[in-house]
C-alpha cells in the first residue's frame, strides 16, 4: 500500500475521531435537567428502583430533557447496572446527564425539614409525619402500635405523644418508620439531658413522661408562655393537696369533643381515666404534643398558693388567679362581666 494510501487512511480515521469526539463532548455538555428559574428542582426516588423506572421518575418529576442522551451516558458509566440509591436528591437546573448520574449514584440525598408543633394525638403524629418522609401514614401508624416495638423502649400507646419533642428536624426522605420513631426517642432523651431537665423532674417527684402529661395540659389552657409557670404551680399545688385536677382541657380530651366552645356538665361528667374532674390525679398520658415552653414551665413552676384561675374574658387570653374559693369566685364574676361588656353573655 502506497504511502499516500496510507496517509489518506490515517487522516480519514483521525477525521472520524475528531467528529466522534465532537459529538461525545457536545451530548457531554447537553442539559437533561430543564433550565428553569428556580434555583434548584427535586427528585424523590422509592428505595429499589430499578433503572428503567428511574428514568421513568426524572421524566415525570423533573421533566428530564434528552433522555437518549441520559442513557447513552448512564450505560457508558455502567450507572444502569448500580443499585439505585433511594431518597430525595436535589438537582440543579441545567446539568448534563454525566453530571446528573454522579450525583444520583453518590446517594448524597438532600434532607427534609419534618416540623412537629401541635398534633393532638400520635395518629396525628403519624399523619404529619407521612407529608414530609416516603412511608404513609398507615405504615407508621403500624410501628406506633406495635405493642412488642413500643414495650422494647418503655412506652405504650397512652404515653407514646410524651417522645415528642416539638422542634424542626433533618430526616432523609427514605427514612423507614422504625426509624422515625427511633430518631424520635433519642431527640427526646437529648431533650432531657438538657438544662437540668431530669433533676428538675425528680425534685418535683414526678417522672419525665409525667412531667410532659402535665405540661400537654397546661398548653392547652394558655397560649401566653407569661402565665404557663403560675398554672403549672396551680395544678402542681392541687396534685399535693390531693385536689383532682379539674382541668378543662383533659375533660374536652376525655370527649374527643375539640370543637366545643364551652366546657358543660356533660364533659365534666364523661367516664374516662383522662377526666380529670372524675379521676384524681395525672391522666395517663398528654392530651397533645406540649411545647418547650409548657415542659420548662411545669420544671420551673412557681411556687405560690393558688389554687384557682380563671379566664378573664378581656380578650388578652390571660387568667386571674385566686387562693380560695371567695378569690376564685371574685374572679368569676369578672370574667361573666367582661363577658358582658363584650356582647358575649
């Protein structure tokens, strides 16, 4: 073969390397994830997924752009033969698929923000729970009565709401609901580590969990952290007095009846351990999730002689405090005025 053959040869097959290069770098560069105004797009993917409904998921969720152009990639960098991992994965508007399947299978999942405040029950719970993290409520629903699960770390149904601690929390996606409540239990040991907590609970001879109880009770009787100490020290002075509670909120709990504007005689009368006008004593467990705020109150109670407290109905939604029965019923005759004044009564 003559020289200038062979050189042909060569040049055309360089030729071909360099469109072939051409071409490689061009699809290299392609964005698959859309270029949108938002700073960054989510991709939420279920643990064991297999790699034809990966694709199926970016095209559905994020709109994935190209998705040739994925592939080609994904199979060159063997990404369609991985494990994919499962999880909530933060993609930035404008990669190209090599950038695309790096970070999908580095597992580097970008966490949620699971907000716990005012959940009443832990059903509740559970379905607040399910809007933020992959399991549904009925999968979690299922762990929180697990009778065997829930005896493993100490609690049972009636007292389970006492291993919330309001707060914002990090928690992967693909978070299982074992986990969940795992994670949950040990943010609540942390809580009482914390400031003295547990001292604090034994030298008012209550348990932490009945702290808590206590504290649900008292943060349903006021929104105004200003007055939560003296109520608790109202309530903590009728437990040592031997006094039933009497508390409103837990008579309201007992009925399941949390519309009512007003508590009545058929409240106060229902049979239910969590009745505190038939049953002295603690309820047997919260009647809702408390804030910091109610279980730091109910650890620094004040320490004074009241016994009774009324709404003072002046729209403030503050209380008058009495220590006897002439005070409290003083008290009442204010609230029924200002009641009054207001066209309310």
């Amino acid at each position: 073969m003559s020289k200038k053959i062979v050189s042909f040869v060569l040049a055309i097959m360089a030729t071909g390397m360099l469109v072939a290069a051409w071409f490689y770098f061009s699809f290299w560069r392609v964005a698959v994830v859309p270029k949108t105004s938002e700073a960054s797009v989510y991709v939420y993917l279920p643990d064991g997924l297999k790699y034809t409904q990966l694709v199926d998921s970016l095209k559905s969720q994020v709109n994935l752009q190209h998705p040739d152009v994925f592939d080609f990639f994904a199979r060159r960098m063997k990404y369609d033969q991985y494990k994919i991992h499962g999880g909530r994965y933060e993609l930035q508007p404008g990669w190209s698929a090599v950038q695309l399947i790096r970070h999908l299978r580095s597992g580097n999942q970008s966490p949620v923000a699971l907000v716990l405040n005012n959940e009443r029950e832990w059903f509740n719970v559970a379905a607040k729970v399910s809007r933020f993290i992959q399991p549904d409520s009925l999968a979690l629903v299922a762990v929180m009565s697990d009778p065997d699960l829930l005896d493993s770390i100490g609690y049972d149904q009636q007292n389970l709401m006492a291993v919330f601690i309001p707060n914002t929390y990090e928690f992967f996606w693909n978070t299982t609901p074992k986990g969940f409540l795992l994670r949950m239990l040990r943010e609540r040991n942390r809580f009482w580590e914390q400031n003295g907590r547990k001292e604090k609970a034994i030298a008012l001879g209550l348990s932490e969990n009945q702290v808590y109880t206590l504290a649900s009770i008292v943060e349903k009787e006021t929104q105004a952290n200003s007055e939560k100490a003296r109520i608790a020290g109202v309530y903590l002075n009728r437990l040592n007095e031997g006094w039933p509670l009497q508390a409103d909120p837990t008579a309201v709990f007992a009925t399941r009846d949390f519309d009512a504007k007003r508590v009545l005689f058929y409240h106060t009368q229902f049979d239910s351990p969590y009745n505190t006008y038939k049953y002295k004593g603690l309820p047997p467990g919260p009647i809702s999730i408390a804030s910091i705020a109610s279980i730091d109150a109910v650890l620094n109670a004040e320490q004074h002689d009241y016994m009774f407290f009324c709404a003072r109905g002046d729209e403030t939604g503050l209380h008058n405090f009495a220590a006897t029965i002439d005070g409290h019923a003083r008290n009442i005759s204010i609230y029924k005025q200002n009641l009054a004044s207001r066209g309310l009564q």
